[in-house]
C-alpha cells in the first residue's frame, strides 16, 4: 500500500471514531457526484472494513444499487395481512400502543406480505422529513430539465452552494476532505464554507446535518423559481436565495413539497415536512405546513421509490443511493445481524423533560419520539430477502435507541422465519448507545406539542 493512502486510512479511522455518522452515498460515486468524502472512504475501504468501522453491506458499487419493483409498475402495498401484523405486534410487547410499524416483505413481488400496527399514527417525522424534502429538489430538477438528466447531474455536481446565514445555528458535524488532505475532519459547518449540490444532499441526508436541510430547501426554491435556466451564475443564484422577499421564498418551497408528494401518488395529509430545519432557514423561508408523517405513508414513498415513482427512474435511484449506507450504522441500522446487508436508511428523534423519572437524550419522559424508515436487502447463502420498514415510536423513559436496535433484530429474524432463511448469529456485540450519538435532531420544550 502506498504511503500517501497508508496515511489516509489510518486518518479516516481516526475521524471516524472521533465523530459517528451515518452516511450514504455508494463509495464509488464520487466521480459522479464531486462528493469528496466518498473517494476518501472508497481509498481506505478495505482498512475500514478490517476495523469494523464499515460494515460489509456497505460496499455495494453504484450498479449494483437497484431499484426492487421496477419491474413492478402496477405494484400497490396490499392490505394488511392478519397473521403477519399479529406477529409484529407480538415483537412490540407492552409497549404496543406507543409504536406505529408498518412491513412490507417484497422479497417475492408477486406475493408481498405487509403488516402494519398503528399504520395511521400520525408523529412528527424529525430528520425522517429530510426525504420529503430531498423529493422536492429532485421534482424541482426534473421540471426545470424534464429531458435531460445529465443536465439535472451537471447542476447537482457543478452548482457551487456557500453557507450563508440559512446554516445558522446547527452543531451536527459533517465530513471536510480534499485531495492532498491528510485526515477527513467532521466538524459543523461554518459560514463560507462551499459544496456543490450533491454534497449538500449528502450532508442533509448522511450527516442528518440541519443545516444542509435549510440549504436544501432553500436552492429547491431557486430551481422552481429559474426553471430551464438552472443554474443561473453564482451570481445571480445567490442574489436570489438570499435576496428574494421571504415571502416568495416561503411561496415556492411550500408549492414544492407539497406538490412532489401529491404528484409522486403521496399523501400530504400523511407526509409533510412543513418548514426549513434551522432558524436561519426558517427565516427566509417563514411560516410552516406543519410537519407529519405515518408509517403506511412512509412505507408507500419507500415503494414508490423502489418502483422507480419517486419522480422519474433516474431520480428513484439517485434517492435510493443517497439513502444507501456507507459509514458508521446507528440506531436500527446499527443492529448486528445487519451488517452483511446492504440497508437504505433514514432516522430522525426529538425528546422532551418534564414527565416523571429520569430523561436525557433518546430517553424523553414527556416526548421521546424516534423515527426510522429502511430497506434492508440481504443476500444470504440459501435465499435473498427484501422489506422495507416504517417505524415510529413515543415509548417515554427507556432508551429509544436500544429499542429500535432491537426491534431491528425481531423483524430480521421474523421476515426470515417467513422465508425459511436461516440467520448466522452476529459476529459481534451490539453497539453501545453512546457511539452512535451525533445524528441528534434537536431537543423539545416539555410543554412542545
């Protein structure tokens, strides 16, 4: 191994281990993208992979990221099945009432099985929102370039983006790297600091950074107000998304979320995330749709990403890339028996003090919402097994990240059992809780709604 890439390698376990993510994005992509940070994990995978900083579902190349039911045009999430959703009620426990789950196994297409409990409980998505705004800037792309995906491409990668006052304030950390870099640095993002569009997405959905939300969201409004004239100048883009009136800001990003979740066959009314992520964002863009989201909802934009609806093919993949795992696991992804699946994911959690007994972070005794959507695709020796998985749960004063970890074992372990497929044990221990801070999402007042 050469020098130079000795020295990045022990680098990327060095930052890696210092601040936890979960990032996305498959590790040869970076070419694709202009996404730094893939090329820097993509040189020293191997390493990482020996270290079990990576896992090694997590080394899928760019082709081999699929879309499940493209195939499937006229598929549709059946109806719940009784057996299946008893079955996934027993793995709830008492706690039944304080979760909504819904399951889709499509391992067989032909013969989906879907169960759901409370699959019309309705939570505050969190980071989970992210998705729906992800939708919005892909619908906005689209319509600006209906023909051309290259040119949707050339604008992800070649757009130059600067932090401005949108980012403030935000302490999730994010990776910083470039060729010649001898470490990767996860730090906040700080004003003056420059990405392209691609790594803005990446940082929002990876990073669960809230900042890259604001930002997100911020230059979909952009998109829907140049249309086929995305990109503008640096010039002229940034005169408008920090110089347009709030109001039409605020205008052109509500036509946008809430027309790429109505036009994708998505309810709004079940979907929504209603407004930017930081307070920098929410002042150019004020007021708010409010935010919402059910399991069956998330488990239908799974779905209709996976059928290639999510917009168009071209932007159904590059959503699922984004959401593909390819760094430290946390939360339901960090469960062993995953690890040699590849898994698409997205998690999102706020909490409040106020109830009885003890609180902290992932521990709320007044609200201790945890949220998490995947698709987990394992190929074992005798089958392969597909499912998708909406969970959202409210269980106050236990550790909602324990739960979710082991929840993410039961359903495994159960769609296996369906399947006749039997699980190696895990090669390892759980993850203690506190290595997988640092996606957190924010902190509700006890009186928050």
């Amino acid at each position: 191994m050469r020098r130079g890439i000795r020295v990045l390698v022990s680098s990327v376990l060095f930052a890696v281990m210092l601040a936890p993510s979960a990032g996305a994005y498959p590790l040869d992509g970076w070419e694709h993208t202009g996404i730094s940070r893939l090329e820097a994990f993509d040189l020293a995978h191997t390493v990482l992979l020996e270290r079990g900083t990576i896992r090694p579902g997590a080394l899928k190349r760019m082709d081999e990221v699929r879309l499940g039911l493209i195939d499937h045009p006229d598929f549709r999430v059946p109806a719940p099945d009784a057996q299946f959703s008893a079955e996934i009620r027993g793995l709830l426990g008492g706690d039944a009432g304080a979760y909504g789950i819904a399951v889709l196994d499509i391992t067989d297409p032909e013969k989906p099985f879907y169960a759901e409990v409370n699959g019309n409980a309705a939570q505050n998505p969190g980071s989970v929102g992210k998705v729906v705004a992800a939708l919005a800037l892909f619908q906005a792309l689209a319509d600006a370039h209906p023909y051309d995906a290259d040119a949707r491409t050339r604008a992800l990668r070649d757009v130059q983006v600067p932090a401005t006052s949108l980012i403030q304030n935000d302490d999730h950390v994010v990776p910083f790297w470039k060729r010649g870099d001898r470490t990767i640095r996860r730090r906040e993002i700080v004003l003056g600091d420059t990405a392209n569009l691609w790594t803005w997405l990446d940082w929002m959905l990876s990073a669960s950074s809230n900042a890259g939300g604001s930002v997100v969201m911020a230059h979909t409004a952009a998109i829907e107000h140049f249309g086929p004239a995305f990109p503008p100048s640096s010039a002229q883009l940034e005169a408008f998304v920090m110089g347009a009136p709030p109001s039409r800001m605020s205008s052109l990003l509500h036509g946008a979320i809430l027309g790429g979740l109505r036009r994708n066959g998505l309810d709004s009314g079940a979907l929504r995330q209603g407004s930017p992520f930081t307070k920098g964002g929410r002042a150019r863009m004020p007021g708010s749709l409010g935010s919402t989201s059910t399991p069956r909802e998330l488990v239908n934009f799974l779905a209709r990403m996976e059928q290639g609806k999510l917009v168009d093919p071209w932007s159904s993949l590059e959503l699922k890339r984004l959401l593909y795992l390819t760094d430290i696991r946390i939360r339901y992804a960090a469960e062993p028996t995953l690890d040699t699946a590849a898994v698409y994911f997205k998690s999102g959690s706020l909490y409040a003090c106020g109830g009885r007994g003890p609180c902290g972070k992932y521990y709320g005794n007044s609200k201790n919402y945890m949220n998490s959507v995947a698709i987990v695709e394992y190929d074992g020796a005798e089958k392969q097994l597909r499912y998708l998985v909406a969970l959202l749960s409210n269980v106050l004063g236990k550790n909602s990240i324990e739960t979710h970890q082991a929840l993410a074992r039961r359903i495994h372990q159960t769609i296996a059992d369906r399947h006749g497929v039997t699980i190696p044990p895990p090669t390892r221990p759980a993850d203690k809780v506190g290595s997988q801070e640092g996606d957190e999402e924010g902190v509700l007042p006890a009186r928050a709604h």
